[in-house]
C-alpha cells in the first residue's frame, strides 16, 4: 500500500479492514457517515452528458429496471444537466428526485410505469445515503487517485445502495483515468471482499445481461487490478470468473469444492482432496495463458490481525481525520433550484406558490376531490402529493378533512388565506359552487358525474336554483323539449332528518320538480330518511321521490343496473305499488 508502488483502494463492508488505518501510515479510512460523493457530478475533464449516460446505465442494471427505464432516465438527466448548467451549478440526487416527482404523464401508459418504478427506485436511494450525496461537489477522488493514497471505504449494508455504490466507483475510476491520462502514472488495486451482488450472475427486469465483465475488462486496459474474495464460488458470474488471470483457491467447505474446481478449470480429483486438506495460509493457483498452465501451490503470508478490541469512537476518529484534509473540496448543495419548484422561502410572506404546488393549489380551489383523484389527475404520486399538501398546510392555505365511513377518503380544503390568493391571481373559485362541507360536495360531484354519464346532454344547475323558496343542491333537466327536470339533494349527516324531509317537501309542492333524488352518503341513514319522510311528506311527494344510497348512485355500473335510471327516465314498468322510497324498493303501505 505504499505511495510510491501500489495504490489500493479497499471496499469494506463487514469491518475487516477498516482497523488497518491504525497500523499503516498514509492509509485513509472513509467512513459512510463522513463521505460526501455527488454521484452525478462528473469527474474531472468527463463530458457531462457521457457521464449521465454512464449513471443512467448503472442505475437501472443495480436496480434490475427495464431497459427502456435507461432511455427515459438519460432524457430526463439532459434536462437536470440543462437546468444547472444555466445557474452555473451541478445537481444532485434530491434535484434529481424533485425533477421526477414534478413531472406528468398519461394514466396507465408505459412511461408513466418507467418513470414511477425509477423514481421509487431512486427515492430508495436518496433515503439511504442520506447526507453522503447531498453535496454539490464531495471529495476529489482524482486528486486522490493522482497522489497515490490508498483508502478503506466502509460499504453500505443495503444491497441495491451498496451495489450501487460500488459499481459507480469502478465507472468513476475508469472514466478519470481514460479523460486525465491517469494510467500512465501510479498501478491501482480495487479490493472488494465478500460483495456477491456485484458481481453475481443476474438479469435485469427487461432480460438484459449485466454488464459487470464490462466493467472488470475496461478498468484492467487503464492500469487497476482487481481483487475480488468469496467464500461462495458460485456466487461470481462466468463473465468475471472467466476475464479473471490468476485464481486462487483455498481451503472451502466440501459443499463448494465442486463449484470450485469448475471456477478454477480443474478435473483431477486428486487437486479436489488437497484443496479440502490445506492448512491457512496456503492455496491452490492456476495462472490463464501458455505461460503456467499446470496448477501450483501457493503459499500467503500472514498478517498480524489486530482489530480486536477497537471501538466505533476509535474507528470515528480515525474517518474524521482521513477526511479533515479532504473538506476543502466539498461544496455545499445548490438550494436554488429546489426553492424554485417548491415556491420556496419567500411563499411563507408573499404566498408566492410556484411550480408542481400551485398546481395543487389551483386544483383544489377549482374542483372537490379525494386527495387521490386529483393526484391522478396531475399525474403525481401519493408521495409528492402529500409533499405538496405539507407545503400548503404549513403555509396556512389548506386544512385536511377526513371521512372515516366514506371510503375513509381525504380532502384539501381551502381557507380563507387561499381565497384571497386566488382573488389576487385572478383565479375563479368553483369547489364550492352550493352549499355543503367537502364530503357533501364530493358526493354531489360524483352523483352529477355519473347520471351525466348516462343521461347524454342533461344540463345541472346549483347556485341559484331555488324551486319555490327552497334551494336543493342541484337540478338536473333532462335533454328534450319535454325533459324531465330532477332536483337532487344530497344528505350527508345524521343530524336533522326532518328538517331535510321539511325541505323536500317544499321542492315537490312547487310543481316544477318532476322527481325528486334524495341521495344519502351512509346507508344507515336510509332507514331514518324514510321515517321522517313518512312523518313529513304527503302521499303526492312521496310518490315524486327517490331515495338512493350514494354508492348505488356514484357508481355507473350499479346505476346503470338498477331502477333508479328506470325512475329518472319516467319509466315506470315493473316499478313496486304504494308508495316508492328508491333503488332499494323500500315500500310502505
């Protein structure tokens, strides 16, 4: 490991090395905690585009994504790359991440899929490393590289992180050395012990073989050496095993002989014994080419382990002075960028909403819906959906409304502060067109949507359709010269049946009402709707009503099903004697 003969760069990730950083001068241990590595800033003197495509690559072969997930990442990177390079900065993973979760695209399409299962994908990522890549620029590892210091980097547990991490060094350490004439200079060894995913035998989602024997190949041409330690043969893919010169096997247990005489190109058994008999300290070697083709016997020395006994305050102390003198190169993360989308400090003053959550914002002034629904509207996902509303909530402009019996739906509503936003943009308030909370305008939404559905060209009025002194919540006419007109009240609380059955019966005294559509957001409420009726209404009304459960309603397949669009329509057939109480055929004599 000295400077002036081999570089080695060790990843680490049982803590079997790390202790070394005690013993041999000039070793630097980089512990996960204290690295700072912006994975998407390019290295010195690579093109930044090369170097996108080279990220998008490793990330959907670590993660096993389809190949056309590489495509849409590639393009959506060009596009990151374009954003920064006009403020003159390099982003990072949490822009990344902003980027993807502000864009949109059709309901059920196959890049709407791409994009989701990268962006989990990557929110994955971002989550685990955590502080190690939210920085502009991290530790120069070309200056590093170009001193000759040998490092220990503790390598993440989590399989896909650690993967990940350890493939993108390999692509980091070969794309400096091809554009910085690194190999000329100072040998390099990368030693990876015991990391079975990297180099594994395996497929991605879309059947593409992964690509690590590129990787090994292209890293040998510019000067770097690899070691790679297993105890589980079979666990290296054929395309290492087979690029890989010299082998060395030593005492296994007898389960993995086998794999390990077919590794190493052995057939006599004889070998197989003396493999399963070596004492430590020795192994068997095979040497490819003309040059040694018969096995020998090797004999390693040992080196004196002394790493019982250190504690994690110790191994901290040591990271921390490896990386005292490497502080100077990080550059803190860009937060222009982030403000922007997110409207940023400035909205908690001026209200000054921009980008992905104005949008929200304006969706929620314009139309009552479930938090859901309008997340598929905008084609964002439940996470930065629920970003969106933290942001307006904080800043006073929606509180949450929950109904727990409703489907336990969500809904935004707007406050005042949100109101008078609107009015200064210029932006027309149309969630709350009648009267109601939000899960009565919900219904009401619903049950307008779905006899809309069925009954092509009906026309529905809400503000300003009081039939005789007595405003129901919406009317429906239907299309024709003689359309039946439809006034439909929504109940949506337990609270005062009679009084609604008072009201109703002041629709139908009008005349003008030919049906009445009573719609009840529980279907417990049914029963007590129809008591107050009967106390309530006379004959003639109850005879021009119906009432219907929301749910029977709201649903086109039930609705279309059922007798309620039999009522509507003025068709009576098959419809029960006496007096009618709705879909459910409730009678009474």
């Amino acid at each position: 490991m000295s400077r002036r003969k081999v570089m080695v760069w060790i990843r680490d990730m049982r803590g079997d090395y790390m202790w070394l950083a005690r013993h041999i001068p000039g070793l630097l241990l980089i512990r996960l905690k204290h690295q700072k590595w912006n994975t998407l800033c390019p290295p010195a003197n690579v093109p930044r585009k090369e170097w996108y495509e080279v990220w998008a690559t490793h990330f959907t072969e670590s993660f096993g994504l389809h190949g056309a997930s590489r495509e849409h990442m590639i393009t959506i990177l060009y596009e990151l790359g374009e954003i920064f390079e006009r403020y003159g900065h390099e982003p990072t993973l949490q822009d990344l991440m902003i980027l993807m979760e502000s864009k949109r695209y059709p309901r059920g399409s196959d890049v709407e899929g791409y994009h989701i299962r990268s962006l989990t994908k990557l929110r994955s990522l971002v989550r685990q490393l955590g502080d190690v890549a939210a920085c502009e620029r991290g530790y120069d590892y070309g200056r590093l590289m170009d001193e000759g210091i040998s490092i220990v980097f503790e390598a993440p547990a989590g399989k896909g992180v650690s993967d990940f991490l350890g493939g993108l060094l390999m692509e980091y350490i070969y794309m400096y050395r091809k554009y910085n004439r690194n190999r000329i200079h100072i040998p390099m060894v990368l030693i990876f012990d015991e990391e079975r995913e990297l180099f594994r035998e395996r497929r991605s989602s879309a059947d593409v073989v992964f690509d690590i024997e590129l990787k090994v190949t292209r890293l040998r041409a510019f000067g770097v050496g690899l070691i790679i330690l297993e105890q589980i043969p079979r666990a290296i893919c054929e395309a290492v095993t087979g690029a890989t010169r010299l082998k060395l096997c030593f005492n296994i247990m007898a389960e993995q002989l086998d794999d390990g005489m077919k590794i190493m190109g052995l057939k006599d058994y004889r070998i197989r014994e003396l493999i399963g008999q070596l004492p430590v300290g020795q192994c068997v070697g095979v040497l490819g080419g003309d040059r040694c083709p018969r096995p020998f016997l090797l004999r390693v020395p040992k080196f004196p382990y002394s790493g019982e006994g250190i504690s994690e305050a110790e191994l901290d102390e040591l990271s921390l002075r490896s990386v005292e003198g490497l502080q100077a190169d990080v550059l803190p993360r860009f937060m222009g960028y982030e403000e922007r989308m997110k409207g940023g400090g400035e909205a908690k003053e001026t209200g000054a909403i921009r980008g992905v959550v104005r949008d929200v914002l304006v969706s929620i002034l314009k139309k009552c819906q479930s938090m859901d629904e309008r997340n598929a509207q905008l084609g964002i996902d439940r996470s930065l959906g629920n970003r969106c509303q933290k942001f307006l909530e904080t800043w006073g402009f929606v509180t949450e409304v929950r109904d727990e019996e409703l489907g336990k739906l969500r809904f935004l509503v707007p406050t005042p502060k949100a109101m008078a936003w609107a009015e200064k943009e210029g932006i027309k308030v149309t969630c709350y067109e009648g009267k109601g909370g939000p899960v009565h305008q919900y219904v009401l939404e619903k049950v307008e949507q779905a006899l809309s559905h069925v009954f092509r060209g009906a026309r529905f009025r809400r503000r300003g359709a009081a039939v005789n002194g007595r405003q129901p919540d919406s009317v429906m006419r239907l299309p024709g010269e003689e359309g039946r007109t439809v006034a439909i009240q929504v109940i949506a609380s337990s609270g005062n049946f009679e009084r609604e059955a008072s009201a109703i019966e002041g629709i139908a005294r009008s005349g003008v009402a030919d049906l009445i559509l009573v719609v009840a957001t529980m279907k417990k409420y049914i029963r007590g709707i129809e008591d107050a009726i009967n106390r309530v209404c006379s004959g003639d009304t109850l005879k021009k009503m119906l009432v219907a459960w929301a749910e029977d309603v709201m649903e086109r397949g039930r609705l279309e099903e059922g007798e309620i669009i039999m009522r509507i329509a003025g068709r009576r057939e098959g419809a029960p004697q006496g007096h009618e109480l709705v879909g459910r055929k409730y009678a009474t004599e």
